[in-house]
C-alpha cells in the first residue's frame, strides 16, 4: 500500500499523526490528491482553517466529478468557519455548478449544511441551527474529512446565539459516551455559567484524550477562564504561558468568537503583544463576516472585558447591536462596564445591567461588574449595595438558587406569580425595584423555558406551575 492510501486509511481511522507522516510522505514524492485532501483535513483540525481552504481548493483542481464537488464544499466550509463570507459563497457556488442530477445524497447533505453554516455567520443562527441538528439526523455517513461533526457545529452555532440552554440539552441528548469535542463544549458552558468544578472535572475527562489544536484550544480557553475567575494574578499568568503555544498561530473563528475572547483577556495581564494579536484577529473575522449583529456585539464585550482586565479606560464601541434579550443583556453590560471603568458609577445602572446579565445566565460576569463598581465609588453605602448584589450573583453558579425541577428560579416565579396578578412590567419593575426592561428579560427567559409564545400560552403554563 502506497503512502497516499496509508495516508487516507489512517486518516479514517482516526489516527491523525499516522495519517499527516504518511500524506507530508506521499506529497514530496508527487502530487496526489488523497494526500492533499489529509493535508487539507488536518490543517483545519490544527486550527488552520485558511490553510485548509487553499489546500481543499487545489484538491479540487487534481480531480473532477463528484471529488471536486466535495473538495469545494469542504473549502466552503473551513472559509465560512474563518468568517470568510464572500470566499465561502463562492466556492459553494462552484461546488453547485459542477454537481451533476441527481446528486449522490451525502454530496447534497455535505452542501445543504455548508449554506447553513453560511446562514449562520450571516444572523441567521436559529435558523441554521435547526438545519444542522436535521442534517445530523440524515441517512448519510458521516464525512471524515470535514472539519466537524454537524452536531457539534449545531451546539456551535446555539451557543453563539447565547442559549446555552438548549445547546446544554443538545449535548446532553445524545446517549452514547461523548466525544473529545462535546467534552470541551459542555466544560465551556459550565465555565460560563458558572459551574466551575462542573468545568475543572469535564476538563478532567478530556485530558487524557489525544487532541489536535483546534480541540486544544477550547480546552485552552476554559482552563483560561477557570484561572481569571480565580482572581489569582499568579495562576492566570501560569496558564497563560502553559496555552500561549496552543494559541500562536491559529486562526480565529466567527463562531468561537467568545472562546476567543476568553483567550485575549487571559493574555491582557501577561503577554500584551498575544492580547493585540488576538484581538485583531478577532476584529478582522468579524469584518470579514460582514459585521453580524450577534459577534459584534460579542466582540463589544470582549474588547470592554479587556480593558477591565488591565483596568484601563474604554471607548464606548460606535454600535451596541441588540435585538434578543441575549444581545440586549450584553448590550447592557458592555454600556455598564464603559462607564464604570470612566470612574462613573450609578449603582442603579449597575444592578440593572447585573440584573440582565443573570437573566441571560452570566451570574459571574454580573457579580464582576459589581465587584469592579464597589471599587471605584467613594459611596460606602454604595459599596454595600454593590458588594452585596456581586456575592449573591456569583453564589448562583449557573441555576438559580430555588430553582425548581423545570429549572425556574425564585426570582422569576416571582414575576410570574405577578404576571398572574394582572400587574404590567412597570408595576412589577417597581415592586421590585428593577427597571421594566429588565422585567421583559426575565419574562424572555421565562417563555424561553416554559417552551410558550404568545401570552395566553405563558399565563396557562404559568398557572399549571404556581
């Protein structure tokens, strides 16, 4: 067996360092388009998701047929995942116009769940979300040589909307034992919400598994974030300077935006440079995207996260997208985090963004704006109020306290209790001294978890429950 078929049998089987000795092998003795195509996987898997593009676009170019057709969506794919929108579309575009009718089934699943990448990108994430988790369903084998399972790119594209909920119950829905992948996507979630030895112990798990670097850097990202959450200046810089290698020279993703994020506020203590360096990437992906709404508004965060990591002053960003109570509550704290960082603090501003922060399931985030606030107001009752407020929110550690088995906490029965009593948002705002924007959050949430619409199906879910 030539080195080209080791190459690929290797590449099947999972054994990836086999597989890229056996392809570097086969391609400097000749150009053979079944080691260019490991190449290509294992550049994406290595995080090198611009290399992967090039190399799937000149695979393409040494076959024809149905081989070119799967070659260009799979550089369709990597471009969309770099935020390379225009690049994205047209390789696709190419990959339509050389499919013959009727197209081999995987064939069209492999490009149906390219468009729904891009769709993605572009805004549309529940929608593609939808389309993802069907296209994981489909009666297909799976593709070895795309980049990521369309499952995991489902609970991707979830969590970038901010509803980590449902990509929670996405993972948890599959029975068999999880994959190395679905490990680090379930310790990132505890991480942001708060399930801190939920996230250490899922990191546990998945260390002893081989791991190429795009795997590694979300491991990376929550062992970062498990460190700056300690408050330990010593341990952040450890970590720091043990991910730095995983981190240099990978490519960011649109869709890892946040898990990008988390990297550059470790690195904003330690290594300045790398914190520049990843956050101009994460800039220019955002601008190769076309701006979406939802990254810049996570781009927003981050930007402001950093600033507070070194205590430094930030410009208000020109545009705060909102829209969905995820994007609004983000909004909210990114505004929040301006002015206190500008020494201005209005502990009532605070609570609220606080407020909206928990209600979109960031309780440690809610309790570091506070915390950050306490520390710059010369207001002792101020500091009370504001310290008091930060330990109760960073006690939740992701459900609420009192949270019933459907997962509602205290806070929100209390609102429904009052939504029952015929009372607006504004009367209920004022019972309990918080805005009425931040009751429409609650209410958001609410529906989000009662699975209802319109009001008549919350007020009925709401009776069965209180």
């Amino acid at each position: 067996m030539n080195d080209a078929a080791l190459a690929e049998r290797a590449w099947r089987a999972g054994d990836a360092i086999a597989a890229i000795a056996a392809a570097d092998r086969a391609l400097a003795a000749a150009t053979e388009p079944r080691a260019a195509g490991v190449a290509a996987a294992a550049a994406a898997a290595d995080g090198a998701l611009g290399d992967a593009t090039a190399r799937w676009r000149g695979v393409a170019e040494m076959v024809d047929g149905v081989a070119a057709v799967e070659a260009r969506g799979r550089a369709a794919l990597t471009a969309a995942l770099a935020g390379d929108r225009d690049a994205a579309a047209a390789e696709l575009g190419r990959a339509r116009g050389g499919l013959a009718h009727p197209a081999p089934r995987g064939v069209a699943v492999l490009l149906n769940g390219v468009q729904a990448v891009l769709d993605a990108v572009g805004g549309d994430l529940a929608g593609a979300a939808t389309r993802l988790a069907g296209l994981a369903a489909a009666t297909v084998p799976p593709d070895p040589f795309a980049v990521e399972p369309w499952p995991d790119l489902a609970v991707e594209v979830v969590l970038a909307s901010g509803d980590d909920d449902t990509a929670r119950a996405m993972l948890a829905a599959h029975d068999s034992p999880p994959g190395l992948r679905r490990l680090l996507l379930a310790a990132w979630l505890d991480l942001r919400a708060g399930r801190f030895a939920e996230a250490r112990a899922g990191l546990a798990a998945a260390a002893g598994r081989p791991a190429l670097r795009r795997d590694a850097l979300l491991a990376a990202a929550v062992s970062a974030g498990l460190a700056r959450r300690t408050t330990d200046p010593a341990l952040v810089a450890r970590t720091w300077h043990r991910i730095a290698p995983v981190v240099a020279g990978a490519d960011v993703e649109i869709l890892l935006v946040d898990v990008w994020g988390e990297l550059s506020v470790s690195a904003a203590t330690v290594a300045a440079p790398a914190a520049a360096a990843i956050a101009a990437g994460i800039d220019g992906v955002i601008e190769r995207a076309g701006r979406p709404a939802w990254a810049v508004a996570s781009g927003s965060w981050w930007q402001v996260q950093r600033a507070a990591a070194t205590g430094s002053a930030c410009a208000a960003p020109a545009t705060i997208p909102g829209g969905s109570a995820y994007l609004d509550a983000t909004a909210a704290g990114v505004r929040a985090w301006v002015e206190v960082l500008g020494g201005r603090v209005d502990p009532t501003a605070v609570r609220e963004a606080g407020d909206r922060l928990v209600a979109a399931g960031r309780p440690w985030e809610a309790a570091a704006l506070c915390a950050a606030a306490a520390r710059r107001t010369d207001d002792p009752a101020a500091t009370r109020e504001l310290l008091g407020a930060g330990r109760g929110w960073r006690g939740r550690g992701g459900r609420d306290r009192g949270a019933g088995p459907d997962g509602l906490s205290e806070r929100e029965r209390e609102i429904g209790r009052l939504i029952l009593d015929g009372h607006t948002h504004r009367e209920i705002g004022a019972r309990l001294y918080i805005s009425p924007k931040t009751v429409e959050q609650h209410v958001a949430r609410l529906r989000q978890k009662l699975s209802v619409a319109g009001r008549a199906e919350l007020m009925s879910a709401l009776r069965s429950r209180l």
